[in-house]
C-alpha cells in the first residue's frame, strides 16, 4: 500500500509540473518562446533553423510592439546569420538590434554592450578597424557603469585587446598604448581569474569568402 501511494503521488507530481509547464508555455508571449527556440536551435549548430525561428520572434515582437523582443530577435539574426556566412545580413541585423536596443533601458534580459561588441567582434575580423573603433568607444564606459571591471574582469582585458589592436592599425599608437596598459592591469589585478564569457568566434571560412 505505501509503494502504491508513492507511485500515486508522484503521478500526481508530474501531472502537476506538466500542466504547469504547459501553462507556462500558453502565456508567455509568442515571440519569447520563437526565440527560446531559435537560442535553442543556435546552440546546438542549427543556424538555418535559428534564423527562421527569430524571423518568427521577429514578426511576433512587431505585431506585440514589444521592444526589447524586436531588438532580442535582431541580434539573434546577427549572431545566426554570422554562423552561415552571411555576414552583410550579420552585420544589417546587428545595426538593427543596436538600434531598437537605444530606446530601452539595459535590463536582465539584455544590455547594449552586448550588441555593440558582437558587431564590433565582426568588423574586427573583416579588418574594418575605424569602425570596430567606433563601437569600442561607445561600449567602453556602459562596460564600466555594469562593472565588467568587478564582475567579469579578464573578458574586458579581451575586450580592451581588441580595441589596442583597433588602434594601433589606424596609427593611434598612443591611445593604443594606453588601452594595452588598461588590460594588463585588469589582468595583474585579478591573477588566476579567467574570462566568464567567451564570445562566439567568427569561423574563419566564412572570412576567406570576403
């Protein structure tokens, strides 16, 4: 009788979890789910079903008017259309989220820097470095108002490698100098700490085609 009544119970559990599962999936706005999928589908390499599913996000979040969707589902677009090599829709989806993303407030779900560093992570690699530049510039002091300095330390050493090597291809070697210093002193200040967040790299055959 006891064995009969646990197996009761926990029927009566896994009932209870998947309605609520089930619920939770009916009220969620549809463009959150599409793009769960579509991060789903990103990360595990289905980059062609991952842009369809944030194009899906993408047209629900316009017909919601829900902002912080309409600039999520972009940079979805960007980072998946980056995997399949398409990378003037990368960079047109990128530029799109950086702009829906200026008329809202960072929040947990996402932050400006992180669009304005994917864009200049792909203008890195295509040597386009004025306008990685011009990105690294703006990103810099949002990174410090979120504390990337505290929170994720040796990621924004990397990050500030870049922007050194942004510079010293343009000719600003001494602002190029400067930057280096900001990143050797993020790395002697936090030994044996190692970057929390590693960006997504830019495959390299998708370059040689450029």
């Amino acid at each position: 009788m006891k064995y009969q009544y646990k197996m009761s119970l926990s029927i009566k559990v896994s009932v209870i979890l998947l309605i609520f599962t089930i619920i939770g999936c009916a009220t969620a706005p549809q463009q959150q789910v599409l793009n769960a999928e579509g991060n789903r589908a990103y990360l595990t390499a289905r980059y062609q079903e991952a842009v369809q599913r944030y194009e899906k996000a993408l047209e629900a979040a316009n017909q919601n008017k829900d902002k912080q969707y309409i600039a999520i589902a972009s940079y979805g677009l960007g980072r998946a259309n980056v995997k399949l090599c398409r990378l003037d829709e990368a960079e047109h989806w990128l530029k799109h989220s950086i702009q829906a993303r200026e008329t809202l407030a960072d929040s947990s779900l996402a932050y400006m820097t992180q669009n304005l560093s994917e864009l200049a992570r792909l203008y890195m690699a295509q040597q386009r470095y004025a306008d990685a530049i011009t990105l690294f510039e703006r990103a810099t002091p949002m990174l410090y108002r979120l504390k990337a300095d505290k929170k994720d330390p040796i990621e924004l050493a990397n990050q500030f490698d870049a922007y050194e090597e942004a510079l010293r291809k343009t000719g600003r070697a001494a602002e190029a100098d400067a930057m280096a210093n900001k990143a050797k002193e993020l790395r002697q200040d936090n030994p044996g700490k190692v970057a929390l967040f590693r960006p997504d790299p830019i495959p390299q055959a998708c370059l040689a085609h450029n």
